[in-house]
C-alpha cells in the first residue's frame, strides 16, 4: 500500500521512467471516488477542484470503477486518462496521478472500453 505523498510505484505499474512526476492519495473506503479523483487532481495541478470539469466530461465512469474496486478481486489496478493526467487507481483505494508527458509504453488501458465491458 503507498503512503502519503510516496515517489515509488509498483513494478509495471505508471510511466517507464524513474523521473517521473507523480502524486499518490489513499481513497478513504466510504469516500466517494468522483470526489476522491478531483481533488486529487486539482491538489496536484494547484487548480481550484470547482473549476475542474464533472469526471464524466472526461470520459470517465466513476461509478463502473468503484464497482470494480468494490467487487471480489483484490488485485485490481485501473488506469485511465483525465484531466491531461495519467490515473491509476488500484484496489487498495491508492489513487496515483502521474504527469501527462510521461511515457507510458501502451501500458494505460481506456477507462472508457472498461466501464462497457
């Protein structure tokens, strides 16, 4: 489980660069994931969280991913693109948010093709 504001990630897991910038956030586990992510996103970019356009603006359903993070697997990682960030939640409710630039060598999978499978 990561902690805090950690540098590391988990092997295979986020851009394939050791610089790269990114900020990592526990979820709460009654906390909602839609404004878990935004704020989140808007403490890492230093933006206003009310400025931000809704999750689903972004191609994102939230609430497909919680179900997938509350269902019976506990080794689940998600990744997605929103808000010009790279995002992986895993099943640990461990929210990292990595710089856009980053090259992520085909690793992120469409959030959106998940929620509609």
């Amino acid at each position: 489980m990561h902690h805090g504001n950690s540098d590391s990630t988990q092997s295979g897991i986020g851009p394939s660069t050791d610089s790269a910038r990114r900020h990592v956030r526990e979820i709460g586990p009654t906390e909602d994931l839609t404004a878990a992510i935004i704020e989140a996103v808007a403490a890492a970019t230093g933006n206003d969280p009310m400025e931000l356009p809704p999750l689903h603006r972004e191609g994102v359903d939230a609430e497909a991913i919680a179900t997938l993070l509350d269902g019976p697997t506990t080794d689940l990682t998600v990744t997605l693109s929103a808000y010009g960030h790279e995002l992986v939640v895993e099943s640990d409710r461990t929210l990292t948010i990595y710089d856009a630039a980053e090259d992520w060598g085909g690793i992120s999978t469409d959030a959106r093709r998940l929620a509609n499978d």
